[in-house]
C-alpha cells in the first residue's frame, strides 16, 4: 500500500519522534473547536483506564422492511435456485450470518403504519394480497412474523419488532407481543402454535410504531396524541411481557418543523413507560445538505452527533420534569446515506410485486460516510444502545442480490469492520488533529477518530476517517498506560475516485486494501492515513 520512500519517511519519524505536543486535549465531540496543532502530524492519545462505556453489540444493527426487492427476492424467493426449502436466499444467509449482525429491525419502517401482522401468519394459501399504501406495492404476505423469526434465528440475529401505532390499535400490537412471546394458553399464543411454532420468540426490543411525527407517514398525528397511544401500547404490552424494552417514535430528522419538540411532547406522555426514544437519519451529498461539497459531506457525521447531543437533552429535560431516576437510552434505528433514489418512481411501487424501490448505488465517499458515523455511534455508546444500518439488503443496502447471485456495495466494507473489530469497551481517546473550514460547521477535524479495548482478549482496535480529500496523514498514537501487541490487521478503503461504485459487472471496484504494519516503538505508533480514506487496525494485546 504504502511506497519504500513513505515507509522510509515513518521509520524516520518514528526514531525522531514528532510534534504531539499534548499540553490540551479535545474531546471529538460535533463542533468542538480542538486545539491549535500547527503541525501536519495527528496526534491520538491512548489510555485503557480511560473509557466511556461497555459497547452494546446492537449498536450494529440492520434493518429489514417490506419495500421494494428487500425481503421478497432478497432474503426470500422460494423460485430461486439459490435458495432453501424454506424459500430464504442461502446466499444472503452465508453473507448475513457471516457478518454477525446482532439484531435486525421489521417489518418497518412506514411500511409497518399500515401492516396488519394477521395477514401474515397461518397457512400461506390463506394469506391476503395486500395492497401496501406506504410504498403502492403488493405484498402477498407469504412471509411474516413467523418467517422473518425462523430466518433471524438461522442468521443469528435478534429481532427488533416495529409496532404498526398507525391504523393499528394498542390492542392489536399487545395481541403480537402475545403472539410472540407467551408459552400457550391464551388466545394469541395458542394461535401461534396453531399455526406449528411451539416455542415463543421472547422477543425483547420493539419500536412504538415508526416516524409518527411525519405527515407521509399512515396515522400521522400530534405529538401528544401518539405519546398517549404509545403509553396505552406501552401498558398493554408489558402487562403481557413485563420484560420488554420499549423504543418510542422520536422525530424522524432534525429537518422536520416539530424537531425536539414532537420529542418533548411524547416523552412527557409516555416517559415512565418506555425504556428508549428513537431518531433516524439519512444524510445526502446534495445541493441543499452539502452544497455537493464532499469535504462538508464527510463531515455531517458531526452534525449527527449533534443530533444525539440535542436528542438527548430533550430526554434529560423531560426526566428532569418528571423527577425520575430512568434515564433513557436511544435507538438509532434508521440511519444510512441516501438521497438518489428518493422520489418519483424510486419511491412508488405502482401496484407490483417486488418492485425496484429505493436502490441506491453506493460510491466511495458515501462508505467513507458510513465509516464516520460508524465512529459517531461508537463515541456515544454510553447512551445509544440500539442502532440500524437502513437497510440490509437491495433497498438502501450494503448487499445486492439478483437471479443469479449478490454483491458488496461500499458502505459494506466499514459496517463489516464494526462488526468484527469493535469490541469490548469505547476507548474515550484525545484526539489532535489539523482541522479545515466547512460551512455553517466551523473547524472540523481531518481526522475522525473512534477506538475500543476488549476486556476479554485484551485487543484494541482504531477506526480512522481521513476527510482530507488530497493529502495522506501522519498519525502518532501515544499509548500513555500500556503498549500494544502485534498488529492483527490493518486495512484501508481509499481510492482515487470519490464516486467510483461497485456492481454486478465491476464487484471489485472499490474493495479494503492491506495497508502497511504500523510501527510502534517507545509507546508510540507511528502511521499514515491516505487522503480519502477509512482504515481499521487492530492490535493484539
Ligand atoms: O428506510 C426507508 C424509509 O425511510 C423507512 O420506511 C422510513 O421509516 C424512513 O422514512
């Protein structure tokens, strides 16, 4: 990766020692103005007693909806010859159970606001044709609640069940928790193994409903009157399973009017009923988020962290105004870039089966995105639990499938990396670094840093974005209670073109690279970061 005249420049470096000079310290937090650091050098401060929280596995999560080509012809196409007798892509199991994503969201999405789960249950020659009004699509319901539990459970994921609070009733969403998680003898879990499934799911995450605050959205209503519903859901649902966690519908973008205030209003509602408030986002280079600017675009990752900032603010006002010793935790359970194929026909099913709704082709800068709000939501796993990559698989996905096979998008890459290297405790780091100007976002970092330490192996692994579009960076990481193990692997994604994409034809386009073994020597590793890049190392300890 890396030429012998750069490895000779860091060798150079690493016996000369180089300009971290740590006498103040930023945290990365969104807008933060760090330290002047003349030097072109980042520096990365390293300390194993110093962490923010136990990293919650199900901060990597996905997300599974009925639109478009995401479960029929994706995860189930019973004509496939590539799939099971079940009718579940083998292909799209072997990839997803390789990846070990932890939980997975379903059915919705706004999908879910107009979903009746009864239509997709029991014998399948009995199933409705629906027609779906949130994407005018037809869903022939040959795969529900009891599929989608069959095919988490041969993946390894957990389910993270979406509530339809839009035309459904409270009673009905505690009629599936019934459904799901009682052993027998009442009505909806005898149903259950009326239709050959004897053990209950246990189910424990489920969203209250999804972006309620959205006038697109089937059911849409005010503030206070879907805080009063989801409380009437929370308490019929935990009079079934007390054991539950339950997510209630945040604002669905900092974009909307009601932002924060929709928060407010249903937090002070249902707040002793529910255990977490959710947030999406979708962030696009576009004319009126970026200016088409991709330095600013590998940047908004920060404005998402000031998005969980101000989300959580609202929660602790509200647990302030009610005395209460809960603190609520988040759920970022829609997150992705997104923004081509988000109107028109993209985004209309025009009464098909399976149509091709919501396909965006991924290209080097949005993984490099993904990369750093990956960072984001590992710097704040002391409060958000639960997150989702939207979606898993041909919507808005890091996987693609057709007749014939699948292949890896780039925003592939940094989740895999998540999922295999970030473990154990968040590293709270000091990080240094050269900063450049973006619009209405001041001084931002070239260098976006997020780290963990496994209690268990003793492992550390880094995660480093670098925005600068045209220059490599220096990185000294100074290990100020311990030096690292060998290096057990050190990857870059990078590449001259920011739009380059992979597909069918070119599935390698954009792919990791093996990038040089970082050198460490006195308590300091000494490396370079390319322009346009996103890299994982990771230490043995
Ligand atoms: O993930 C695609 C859609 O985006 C979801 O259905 C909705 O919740 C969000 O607006």
């Amino acid at each position: 990766m890396f030429s012998g005249k750069r490895r000779q420049f860091l060798q150079q470096v690493a016996t000369a020692g180089i300009a971290c000079s740590a006498n103040s310290f930023f945290k990365q937090v969104a807008f933060a103005q760090p330290p002047a650091n003349s030097s072109d050098v980042a520096c990365i401060y390293i300390d194993s007693r110093r962490t923010i929280a136990p990293l919650d596995r199900n901060l990597f999560g996905s997300f599974l909806e009925h639109l478009g080509r995401a479960i029929y012809e994706g995860i189930y196409d019973p004509a496939s010859a590539l799939s099971d007798g079940s009718g579940f892509r083998k292909d799209v199991i072997d990839e997803v159970r390789q990846l070990g994503v932890p939980i997975i969201r379903y059915p919705g999405g706004n999908f879910v606001s107009g979903y009746n789960w009864l239509d997709g249950v029991g014998p399948k020659k009995d199933r409705p044709r629906v027609l779906d009004k949130a994407w005018n699509t037809i869903d022939t319901n040959q795969f529900g609640t009891n599929e989608f539990m069959a095919w988490a459970k041969i993946v390894g994921a957990r389910p993270l069940m979406g509530l339809n609070l839009g035309t459904g009733t409270a009673e009905r969403a505690a009629a599936l928790v019934e459904y799901c998680n009682l052993e027998k003898g009442t009505k909806w879990s005898d149903l259950r193994r009326a239709h050959g499934v004897e053990q209950p799911y246990k189910v424990e995450h489920w969203c209250l409903g999804n972006e309620m605050d959205g006038p697109w959205q089937i059911g849409h209503m005010t503030a206070a009157e879907y805080g009063l519903k989801a409380q009437d859901a929370a308490r019929q649902m935990h009079a079934v399973d007390p054991s539950l966690k339950l997510i209630a519908c945040g604002s669905s973008g900092p974009g909307m009017p009601t932002y924060l205030e929709w928060d407010r209003e249903v937090l002070e509602q249902c707040y002793e009923y529910v255990d977490a408030l959710s947030l999406h986002r979708y962030i696009g280079n576009t004319q009126e988020e970026t200016g088409k600017d991709s330095a600013k675009f590998l940047a908004m990752n920060l404005s998402m962290e000031k998005q969980i900032a101000e989300t959580l603010a609202v929660c602790d006002l509200v647990r302030g105004h009610k005395r209460s010793p809960k603190k609520l935790w988040l759920s970022f359970d829609e997150w992705n870039v997104w923004y081509r194929e988000r109107s028109g026909d993209a985004m209309n099913g025009h009464e098909h089966e399976a149509p091709r709704l919501l396909e965006e082709v991924y290209n080097l800068e949005d993984a490099l995105l993904v990369g750093g709000i990956i960072n984001t939501l590992v710097r704040n796993a002391d409060r958000i639990r639960v997150a989702c990559l939207a979606q898993l698989v041909n919507v808005i996905a890091p996987l693609v499938t057709n007749a014939k096979g699948m292949f890896r998008q780039t925003i592939y890459y940094p989740y895999r990396w998540a999922l295999q290297m970030a473990r154990g405790n968040v590293l709270n780091l000091l990080v240094e670094s050269p900063t450049y100007e973006v619009s209405e976002m001041g001084q931002v970092p070239y260098l976006d840093v997020a780290g963990t330490l496994s209690q268990e192996d003793g492992k550390v692994s880094l995660f480093i974005l670098n925005r600068d579009l045209n220059k490599p960076h220096t990185v000294e990481i100074n290990w100020q209670d311990r030096s690292p193990g060998k290096v057990l692997s050190s990857s870059v994604l990078t590449g001259g073109d920011l739009k380059a994409f992979n597909s069918f034809d070119a599935p390698q386009r954009v792919v990791p690279q093996s990038a040089d073994t970082p050198l460490t020597g006195s308590g300091r590793t000494k490396l370079e970061v390319p322009a346009r890049s996103y890299s994982a190392i990771q230490w043995a300890s």
